[in-house]
C-alpha cells in the first residue's frame, strides 16, 4: 500500500471517529421524563404530593429512584421528585417486575440498534477495510 493510500485512510479513519464521537453527544437526554414515561408504562400510579404532609413525607426517601417498602403491611414500590414535579409514582410488585423488564428490552433493542447502524452505515463499509486500516494490513 502507497504513502497516498495510508494516509488517506488514516485521514478517513479520523473523520470517522469523530462522527462517531459527535453521534455520541447527541441531544440532552431528559432522564427524569424518560423515568416518568417508563415508570407509567409499567402501570405505576403518579400522584401528587399536593399537602405539606405528603411533600415532606416523599421528600424523606431517596430521590428519583425506586425504593421498596412496607405501607399497612403492603409491599409498596415508589418513585418521587419532590423538588421537581413535587409528585411520586407507586406502584406493586408487579408493577415493578414490568418496569424491569420494560428496561431490559430496551436496553436489548438499544444493542440491535447499534449493530444495525454499524452494518448499515456507508462509513463502516467493508468491515476488512478497517480491520486492514487499524491493524496494519495491506
């Protein structure tokens, strides 16, 4: 392989990486919304914390995360923003094994996703092109 040719290919393989770093950025990501959204479609119940009592009863759990507990002899699973939306999400066991599973489908289509992007992208092209570009090959 010719000079011209090595740094072309190098020069490509650098563009590359930074679209595929600046892909990475991409659009703030609002994780309190995607929890909402995930925590109702797994059938947990929003309510508001629309008394003095209540807000500072769910401003007492840990925040913007699922704890477990125990309510009138009721395991009892929530999810609360008390500065933010000034709500909570409660919902059952079942509730919670849905949100699980909710999560680890997605996570699995998120890795279909990429591989798809990979094997689709015109700047992968063939895959011996950059196994030749990174290892040395000709």
């Amino acid at each position: 392989m010719g000079c011209d040719q090595r740094v072309r290919k190098a020069a490509m393989l650098a563009a590359a990486a930074v679209l595929i770093l600046a892909g990475c950025a991409g659009a703030p990501v609002n994780k309190t919304l995607q929890a909402e959204e995930l925590l109702g479609t797994a059938g947990f119940q929003l309510k508001m914390a629309d008394t003095p009592a209540k807000l500072e009863r769910i401003s007492r759990i840990p925040q913007k995360q699922v704890v477990r507990g125990m309510v009138k002899g009721r395991e009892l699973y929530v999810w609360a923003d008390a500065a933010g939306c000034r709500c909570y999400y409660a919902g059952t066991r079942k509730n919670y094994e849905q949100m699980v599973e909710i999560q680890q489908e997605n996570q699995a289509q998120h890795r279909i996703n990429l591989y798809d992007a990979q094997n689709n992208d015109p700047l992968w092209g063939n895959g011996a092109d950059w196994e030749d570009a990174l290892l040395g090959g000709s």
